[in-house]
C-alpha cells in the first residue's frame, strides 16, 4: 500500500459508510420479511428471494471496495465516454431486451437480469460534473443551460422508450442539483406551482362553491396564479408601486365578485378573474418595454401559463392513460375503489397501519408475507417495515436516510472542485428523489410511481446500481486532500 | 475558482429533506398509531376464519317423540373470477331455472349495493338450501360448471304438521340481527319465531372456527400458529318440550276451520301440555327454501295464521274470569258463602242494565257460579268498589281489586318461554280516569266483573287461571319446555306463583267449578270417569260471540287445566266445553272413547264463517 492510497484510507467518510452498512443490512432484513415464505422458512436458500439479496448486499461490499480504488482522474477524463456508452447501452436495451410485464428495460445476462436504467444516473451525474466543471460554463447561459437540460432529458426520454416511466422522472432529480448550482428557483417554483394547479384543478374542479355556481378548482388555480404573478413580480422586478396596482386591482376584484356573488345575483365569475389576469398581462408588457425590463416578459409567460393552465388541465388529463388516470384519481381521492386501482395503496396501507406502535416481529407479518401488497419486496418494500417494525422502525430508517442525506450535502459542500460538487449533489438528488416518491406512495401520499427504495427494495440493479453511484462519489471525497495537498 | 454565492441552498436541500421525513412521520403516526382500523382490515385479510358450524339442537315432545331433527342441504356458491365457458344452458336446466332468472342472480351477486360484502375472488351464495334429490343431479354435473361449488348446510325437518307456532322457525339472520348480537354473520341461521327462538342459545350451540392463513389469490396456507387458535364446535342442546304431541295433534284437529286457541297446562308443574293456535300452517313447509314465498303468502292472509292466538292473542275472558271475581270478593269479605243477591234476568241498579239467562233469584255464591249469573258477580263488584268502609275512595278499591288480578297472573306477562307473549288489560284507577274523569263509580266500570268491558287476557292466562284454581292457590309459571340437555330451565320458569286467597275459597269456586258440570253451563263435560271442573264463558263481541271455556280434572289431585277459545264460537258451550272435554279425555286416559272420537269428528268438521 503506497503512500496516497494509505492517505486515502485515512480520508474516507466512514459515517457514510456507516449509514450504508445499516441501510443495506436492514434492506436485506426487510426483504427478508417480505418474501418469506411460512411453507419454506428458509430464507438462505439461493432459491428465495432473501438469499439472492444476501448475494447481492454481498457483492455490493466488494463492488463498493472496488470502486473505492478508482481515481477521480478516471472519471474526469472518462465521464463522456461512459455517458455515450451508457446512452448506446440504454438505446440497444429498447430493442434486446425481452418483454418483461410489458417494459423493456431488463437486460438478461447469465442467470441475472440487469436494468441499465440503474446505471444510467452515475453516467449522467458525471457527465454534468464534467460539463459543468468547464471554465466558461455558466447556468445563466442559456446555450450552457439548455446543453444541460439535453444531457439529462436523453436518457429520460431512452428509458421512457423502454416503458420505464417511473425511471426515466427520476432524472426530474438533477433540477434540484441545478438548483443548488445556480438554477433560478423561479423554476423550481414554477415546477412546484405546475403540480399545485394540477392537484387542485383536477381534484376541486368539478366541486362547487357553496352557495355559488363556481368551481372551487377554477376559482382556486386563477387566483393562485393572481398570487403568484404579483408575488414574482414583487420578488425578481422590485417596484413596490406596480405591486401594489397589481395587487390593488387583482384582489379588490376578486373580493367584490365574491361579494356581489354571494350576496346579489350568484353567478360564475371566473371568467371576471381571467380577464384581470389578462390585464395584468398587458399591463406588465407595458412596463417591460417602458422600463426596458425583461423579467416582467419572463413573469408575464408565467402569468399566461398559470391562467390558462386550468383549461388545457382537463385536456392534458383526458390524454392521460387510462391507468394513470385512475392512479391520480385515486390519489386525488375522486374515484374510491379498494379492490380496484386503489388495491396497491390501499393494502399498503392495512399493511403498514396493522404494525401498530413496535410492529409484529420479525417474519411475523401477515399482510406482506401472504402477498396482500403487491410489490411487496421491491417497489413496495416500506410495508414490510412498517408491519414488522411498527412505527418505530419506520421512523427508524426515515431518519437513517435523512442523516444519510444530510451527511450527503455536508460531503458535497467540502468538494474542492465543480465536479465533485455537482456529483455529490447528484447523488443527494437522485436519493432525495426515490426516498420521497417511493415512501410517499406507499404511505399513499404520492402517486404510484415504480421506483425502488435505494438499498431496501429487492434486487441486484438496485443495490448495485445506487453502490456504485455513491461509492465513485466517496473516492472522490476522499480525494479531497490530495487535492489540497496537491496544490 | 469555486462558485460559493449559492451555498446557503444547501439548507433549503437540508430543509426540503427534512420536511419530506417530517411529514411521513405524521403520516406513519396516523396510520400506525391513531387507528386500528387497519389492524382489523388486515386480520380479516390474512385469516380466514373457517367456520365450523355445530349441529343444532333436536327437539323432543314430552314423552321423547322426535318433532324436529336436522338434515343436510346444499348451498350452491359460486367464485365470480373462475366462472368460465359455462354452458349457461345446461346449467339452467339442472338447477331448474330459466335464463333470466340465471342472469339476474349473477347481476345481483356482483351488485355491491345488494351484496355489500361482495368480492370475485370468493365464495358467494348463488342458490340456497337445495334438497338432496335437486343436489344430486347438480353435484353429477358440478365438473362441467367452473367457478361453483357446493358447502353443505343443514335445514330444520319437522316430523309432524302439527305445533308450528310453539316450534317456531330458522332461518337466515337479518341484519337486526347481526347488529344485536356480534355472535351472527351474514348467512348464519337463527330461530326466528317459537321455542327456535326463545332456545336460540341452547339449540344453536357455539361456531367453531378454524383459523387459516389466506394468502391474496385466497390460497390456504394451513393453521395459524398450527392450530392454537382453532375451536372446536359445541354442539347444541337437545330440548324436550312438555308438550304431548298427541294432545297438539287433537287440539289442532278440533280447531280446523277456526279461529282461536287452545291452551293445557299441568297445573302441578306449570308444564304447558299442548298449545294450540288456530289456523295453523304446515311447519314442514317452512322448510329451507319455501319459508320465504310461504311467509309472504301466510303475512298478507286476512285470518293471520302467523299470529300465535295462544299468547299473542288478547280476548275479553268471558265468564270464566268470574271465578277470579269470586275468588277476589270473597277474600276481601264483600260476598260470604251464603251471600245472596237477586238476578231477575240481570243486573238492573241507577239505570244500568246488565242481562242475564233465566235461573232462579235471589241465588248464592255455589249456584252463581254454576249458572253463571252475571247479576251476582255485578253487585259483588258493585259492592266492593262502594265499599267506604273498606276502601276510603274508589280508587284504593279498584286498586286492590287490580293487585288481586296481578297476583293472578292477569295483566302482565306470564313469562313463558315463548317469544312475543302479550301481557293482556287490567285497567286501574289511572286508566279509568282517562275516560271517565276523576269521578267515575262502581257503575262505570261493572262489566269487567264479568269478564267483559275492558278486560282482556290472553288464553294462556285463561288456562293460568283454570291451574291456579286446580291448585287451589298459586301456579308455577307456564313453560313450554320441560328439559334442556345437560342444562337447566330458568329459575323464573319453576317459579311457584302464590295467590294471597285463601284455600278454603278456592274450594268453594272448585264446587261451583263442579256444579257448573254436573248441574249448570258445562254439562256436556261430565263423564263417568273423573270429576271434571268447569267454567263456560261467552264473551259479547259485536257480531258472533266467542265461545270460551276454562276447566281442569279431575277435581282431586288434577293433571290438566284447560282453556278453549274459539273466536265467534257462540255459546261457551257450543265450541268451547266439548273441545276442553276432548282433550281432558285423551290426556287423562291417553286416548278417546268410541263416542268422544265421533264427536271429535264433528267439530273437526264445523267450519265457522268469518268476514274479514
């Protein structure tokens, strides 16, 4: 052992590694639970579902090993050319691989089947860390940021052409690491609000207001987007008397139609609310070219897209596939059908909510061991958790993953360079990502998305595919002195 | 060069992590710690609990004649997701149904508004109950028809016609049921009406279950905990009834083209020899699948077959509840043995006028009531109720007069074990109130002492009467079953009932009980054989009289006290005194004289008229 890899040695972030250790064993209890089987209590058996995990927690260590000896150097010259590769693998994967429950993402090698999709989120990570590294780049170019948006939405729209929907929005993810980079969280923003229209639009638009023949989700999406364009306005153009205008004439309307409404003659007045968003659309054009200004262009875009949201709302819903549709439906609480759509969630939930306070033990649940909870070892491998380890346990791996996150963003902020930086916050992404889609559907807070639970949800591409990702993340961060040392 | 003036966002990250395991944590508290909705959800998920069902009891007449047994049926179920290529023909004509019907049952099977509990992945009922033979031919062809199977069920049989408002019935529980008591589940059977229900306990016994791991495809994965929690069904009670079937049987003859009822008790224990309600209805049509078309038919007849006359019936007791008048007046001193008033063809005091039939005036206690004279029973009513020596206001003698009816065993339930006993009218002072005002008198209210007016009683507390006077004094209460296997009655059934009479007058009401049969109303019940004690009544009713009659015999040591109501019957002495006759006769002697038997045979024979 020479002298850097000693000194590396020395470098490595074991909390991180800690938490690791506990997340795969507990995954593998967990997965443990969820495929065992009363008939055949032998949860070693290669034959079982348990005993492939124990194989690939075990593999995953010395995978882990192996990447720790990996220099940083590699990746910054190779990141590119393993994103084509990775790219060409993804593409190829569309047309070789089998059909598996209708989705064409697995690739079957020997006696495993992989899912490159896994591998894809560490060849984009390092693929932005490389490009955003580059001395001249700047996220404030628009020719920069675009680059950007097209790295990470080709492998999207790849894995979506495998049918592989829930894999492909985990690349959503990497618009938090940009907005840590510099992205306007106007953005985020507008991607926040944009969910907001479209849960209150779907869910409230065909419930009237009391009293009044008004749609609660109409009223409720226009005068959010009211809000909303005063609020940027105030934020990103700063002039306190168009605000006040603004908020002046917006609000002034919306409660004397409100009133007239309620207390003359009731009628619709949406339309009304429309028109004063219209006006201040016009009326922020006018101010863009008077003061030369081009945000207010910017917040008028968002003005005219927040307005008329609602309306195309109902037209993108319709084309939804049916069997979204009825998962959001569901979710949104509109259609009500336990054994139907709803069955997933709805078993998720007898199953977690049964565990009670401690849970039944160990191999003692009934509702994920006897197949109630479809999924039950991978996608939907909380349950498990949640009714053998009760409440407790539960809590128990939530704050695991948030100190494990949190150790994440503290490990990247002490990265030397772009590079690592970008990459740590990749990895913190892509974990924020799948921790909150996969517990939130489950727990029935979040539409039914299939993405596993990074080191929890049963199989090789998972556990492998998140090792790898955070493991080329560890070498660089214990390269971090060299560096210092270096120069 | 390192880009730092976005480094405070690593909060926001920090925050946003924090706020998404914040909330889950709400979230998983909700689910697992406020609620244990779930829990249960998630019980009635992963164990099926197979239920075991005990045999139900049997039912046994006095002297160990089986009445009603059980006998296995089939229930036919089907799993809505394993129908397939059924060859819908065929299957109709197997089971005898037409296509529709076959398409509507399937409709309403996966209609969760009419099958709540409804589920394709389970056993559900499709056709109910089917007899042995249509089974038979079914289970041949039960191959052919995917997604149907059989589970046996048992039904109730009845091996005679006869007694079907004491036995009662089964059938499926309703939901009232289940609400009332958490022991049903949909599909259970209960005793809904007679000894079925009022031993419902006894005969059902207690469910076993057997406690099986079920996996979503409904796949068993054998005992939970192998077997712990498994238990083994109790099997019910046999019952025997004190009823002697034989009797039932005659009763139930003689009623034939009747309405009323017929009521025997052993006045000794209480015992409840036969009770009959007429008209009657076939239990054995009741069985299994026609109970629910036979009851529609029997709920909208105008004759009200389903009413059980014997104890739910409430009638005016007629005469026959002057021997309580007697019994009352001479306990409390108003009349002495000797006592005599005058009755020139009825009552006639302050412009009230009650008739009577031609007997000779003025006539004393023995002789009143062996002719019935309703003039006697008025004035000892009359002077009790003025009695202000006694009694300071009428309200107190009334009161008395009530409480003496009470401790006979009027105006209350008796308490047999029987569901649905109505508790009959004993007015007092508030009720008298209520029609007349505070001021009413003696006058008012005089034909209650004849058993008319506002009185009513039901037969079996006619028939109380005819045992309490057979006792001389007091009455066990009526029961209609006299053993439970490997249990015990009640202790309010073997609850002896004293009258606060004095013997001496009971026997003196026995004696005009006697002179009523040798020499008076009841003449045609005299026989060569035992002293029979008797007491007719006609009770007025607008339109047709009721024939009523109240008796026991012998007079020594008597075995049976009968009373006899026929609605519209005339005369106590044209219905009434021969039924009870006959059925002292073969209870006593266990069968009927060669003239008895014919006489039988034209009262079986006498239809009486109603209008509806």
């Amino acid at each position: 052992m020479n002298q850097t890899e000693k000194s590396i040695f020395r470098s490595i972030d074991w909390v991180i590694i800690l938490l690791y250790v506990i997340l795969v064993v507990w995954g593998w209890f967990s997965v443990c639970g969820a495929s065992y089987d009363f008939s055949d209590p032998n949860i070693f058996g290669w034959e079982s579902n348990s005993g492939k995990q124990l194989v690939w927690g075990g593999t995953s260590f010395i995978l882990a090993t192996f990447l720790m000896l990996i220099e940083k150097r590699f990746y910054e010259a190779g990141s590119y050319f393993i994103y084509v590769a990775v790219i060409i693998l993804l593409l190829a994967t569309i047309f070789i691989a089998p059909d598996t429950k209708g989705s064409h993402s697995w690739l079957p090698i020997g006696p495993v089947k992989l899912q490159p999709a896994e591998f894809a989120k560490f060849a984009t990570a390092l693929a932005l860390g490389k490009f955003m590294s580059e001395y001249s780049f700047s996220l404030r170019n628009t020719r920069d940021f675009l680059t950007v948006v097209g790295l990470i939405v080709l492998p999207m729209a790849l894995i979506i052409g495998q049918r592989e929907t829930g894999s492909a929005l985990v690349f959503f993810a990497f618009f938090l690491m940009l907005y840590r980079e510099g992205m306007t969280g106007a953005l985020l923003f507008t991607g926040f609000i944009t969910v907001v229209y479209f849960v209150v639009g779907i869910r409230y638009g065909d419930v009237l207001m009391s009293y009044l023949p008004v749609s609660v989700g109409e009223f409720t999406v226009l005068l959010l987007a009211m809000m909303c364009t005063i609020g940027l306005v105030w934020v990103y153009c700063r002039d306190i008397a168009i605000v006040k205008i603004m908020a002046a004439v917006g609000f002034g309307t919306t409660a004397f139609m409100l009133l007239f409404s309620f207390f003359v003659i009731p009628f619709n007045f949406c339309p009304v609310m429309l028109v004063v968003n219209i006006l201040f659309v016009i009326y922020m054009m006018f101010q863009a070219f008077y003061h030369k200004l081009f945000t207010y262009v910017l917040v008028s875009l968002f003005c005219v897209f927040s307005s008329g949201f609602y309306y195309i709302c109902d037209t993108l819903f319709d084309h939804l596939k049916p069997h979204q549709r009825i998962r959001i439906e569901v979710l949104l609480g509109i259609e009500d059908d336990p054994r139907g759509a709803g069955y997933n969630v709805n078993q998720a939930k007898i199953a977690i909510g049964s565990g009670g306070f401690a849970g039944k033990g160990f191999l003692n649940g009934t509702q994920t061991k006897l197949k109630y909870v479809p999924e039950q070892h991978t996608d939907f491998i909380f349950c498990t958790v949640g009714e053998e380890e009760g409440f407790i346990g539960s809590v128990g791996v939530l704050i695991t993953y948030l100190f494990f996150i949190w150790r994440l963003i503290f490990l990247s902020e002490r990265q030397p360079d772009t590079l690592g930086r970008v990459y740590g916050y990749s990895v913190v992404s892509i974990f924020i990502f799948h921790l909150f889609i996969n517990v939130g559907m489950v727990l029935g807070l979040t539409p039914v998305i299939g993405i596993p639970l990074p080191f929890f949800s049963y199989g090789g591409s998972n556990v492998w595919g998140f090792t790898i990702l955070l493991f080329i993340f560890l070498r660089m961060d214990a390269e971090r002195g060299l560096k210092q040392e270096k120069y | 060069m390192i880009e730092t003036s976005y480094h405070n966002r690593k909060y926001i990250l920090g925050g946003v992590v924090l706020f998404i395991v914040i909330t889950f944590t709400v979230r998983l508290a909700y689910l697992q710690l406020m609620s244990d909705e779930y829990k249960t959800f998630a019980d009635s998920n992963a164990f099926l609990n197979n239920v075991i069902f005990p045999a139900r009891g049997a039912i046994y007449d006095r002297n160990g004649d089986l009445l009603v047994y059980n006998q296995p049926a089939y229930d036919i179920m089907v799993v809505m997701r394993e129908v397939k290529d059924l060859d819908t023909l065929d299957f109709c004509e197997t089971l005898g149904m037409s296509k529709d019907e076959f398409v509507m049952r399937m409709n309403n099977i996966s209609d969760r508004t009419k099958n709540p509990g409804y589920s394709p992945y389970m056993q559900q009922i499709f056709l109910s109950q089917l007899p042995s033979k249509d089974f038979s031919v079914f289970q041949e062809k039960l191959f052919r028809f995917k997604g149907f199977y059989i589970r046996e069920r048992s039904v109730r049989r009845y091996t005679y016609p006869y007694a079907a408002h004491l036995l009662g019935d089964v059938a499926e529980v309703s939901q009232q049921d289940i609400l009332a008591n958490n022991y049903y589940m949909p599909g259970d059977y209960i005793g809904k009406q007679g000894v079925e229900r009022s031993y419902e306990e006894e005969l059902r016994g207690v469910k076993g279950v057997q406690v099986l791991l079920r996996d979503a495809q409904g796949r068993i994965h054998g005992h939970y905990k192998d077997g712990a929690y498994d238990r083994k069904p109790v099997p019910g009670k046999n019952l025997t009834l004190s009823i002697d079937i034989e009797l039932q049987k005659l009763g139930e003859r003689l009623m034939q083209g009747k309405l009323g009822a017929i009521v025997a008790i052993e006045p000794s224990t209480g015992e409840i020899l036969a009770m009959v309600s007429a008209p009657n209805y076939d239990p054995r049509k009741m069985e299994g699948r026609e109970r629910g078309k036979r009851m529609g038919v029997m709920l909208k007849d105008p004759r009200r077959p389903m009413l059980n006359r014997a104890i739910q019936g409430t009638y005016p007791p007629g005469s026959t509840f002057k021997t309580a008048q007697g019994l009352t007046f001479l306990q409390e001193g108003i009349v002495k043995s000797w006592t005599s008033y005058p009755c020139l063809r009825g009552f006639r005091h302050a412009h009230r006028k009650i008739g009577c039939h031609g007997h000779p005036s003025p006539i004393t206690f023995v002789p009143a009531m062996g002719t019935s004279c309703n003039g006697y029973f008025c004035w000892g009513l009359y002077y009790m109720l003025g009695d202000r020596n006694k009694y300071s206001t009428v309200h107190d003698a009334i009161t008395v007069w009530k409480d003496y009816m009470v401790a006979m065993g009027f105006g209350y339930k008796l308490g047999v074990d029987m569901p649905g006993e109505a508790r009959g009218l004993i007015p007092n002072a508030q009720f008298y109130d209520k029609i007349y005002g505070p001021s009413w008198s003696a006058i008012n209210v005089l034909p209650i002492s004849i058993g008319q007016g506002e009185v009513t009683l039901t037969p079996l507390q006619i028939a109380n009467l005819g045992a309490t006077i057979a006792n001389r004094g007091h009455y066990i209460t009526p029961h209609v079953v006299k053993n439970v296997e490997g249990g015990n009655l009640a202790d309010s059934l073997l609850q002896r009932h004293d009258v606060p009479v004095d013997k001496k007058y009971y026997e003196l009401v026995v004696a005009g009980m006697r002179n009523a049969v040798t020499s008076g109303t009841c003449s045609s019940a005299n026989n060569p054989w035992y002293e029979v004690c008797g007491k007719t009544g006609t009770a007025q009713n607008r339109g047709h009289d009721h024939s009523v009659f109240m008796g026991f015999a012998p007079r020594v040591n008597p075995k049976i006290a009968v009373a006899v109501y026929v609605e519209n019957g005339g005369w106590g002495a044209s219905y009434g005194v021969p039924i009870g006759a006959l059925m002292m006769e073969q209870y006593i002697r266990g069968e009927l004289c060669k003239a008895s038997m014919k006489r039988a045979q034209t009262i079986q024979g006498k239809y009486i008229q109603y209008k509806f």
